[in-house]
C-alpha cells in the first residue's frame, strides 16, 4: 500500500497539479514509481485530467513477465490568491488569449445524433 497511487488492476495512478504556466509552456517533474524517481516531460499545451502514461512502471503482472503501466492523471491548479504583479500579468494574457479550443462531442452526443434526436 501506497497513498500516493491509486491502484487499478496492474497499473497505478499517480495525480500530478501543475500550474496553469507548467501545462501551457510544458515542463519536467521527477515522480515516484514504486521503483523510484522518473523524470517526466509533460508537453506543451496539457489540458487539465489528461492522463499520460510511463510503461512498465506499474505493479508486476502476478504469474506473467512484465509490469502494468504508471499512469500520470494532470490537475492544473487555480491559484486561490494573487499578488498585485501576478493579477498584473493575468489580466495582460486575458487580453491575448484567443478562444477555448473546441471540445470533440462525446458518446452521448453522437449517439442522439446517428439517431436523429
């Protein structure tokens, strides 16, 4: 047992906050693996609860060679409180953002759809 991973089956979950810079810029963490430390690169432009994956990280296959899979599940944070300088440079980059990418219908959109509701 560990706290920091959530286990599922042969693979385990590891949750990992980045800031909302560290997902649009990308960036390197060092995360745990039950056989230690792994550095991870996390691209640029990482929407929040992607899940990335590091193979053979995860539990031993019981009775088979080979391991299960780590995988990374990405939060970006919100910072709760700004400095006069990090409010500053938040309202300057609202004024360059462009609109939120378009989000792909799901199953159940495309399901009411294929039947003409």
């Amino acid at each position: 047992d560990d706290e920091r991973f959530e286990r599922q089956g042969d693979d385990l979950i590891f949750d990992l906050s980045l800031s909302f810079s560290q997902a649009a810029l990308g960036s390197e963490h060092e995360i745990p693996t039950p056989y230690g430390e792994e550095t991870l690169s996390i691209p640029p432009g990482t929407q929040p609860e992607t899940v990335l994956r590091v193979r053979n990280k995860g539990l031993p296959v019981l009775g088979q060679e080979g391991k299960g899979d780590l995988l990374i599940r990405v939060h970006v944070w919100t910072p709760e409180q700004l400095s006069e300088e990090q409010e500053r440079l938040f309202r300057e980059l609202a004024k360059l953002e462009g609109e939120p990418p378009k989000r792909s219908p799901g199953f159940w959109s495309k399901l009411k759809e294929a039947l003409g509701a």
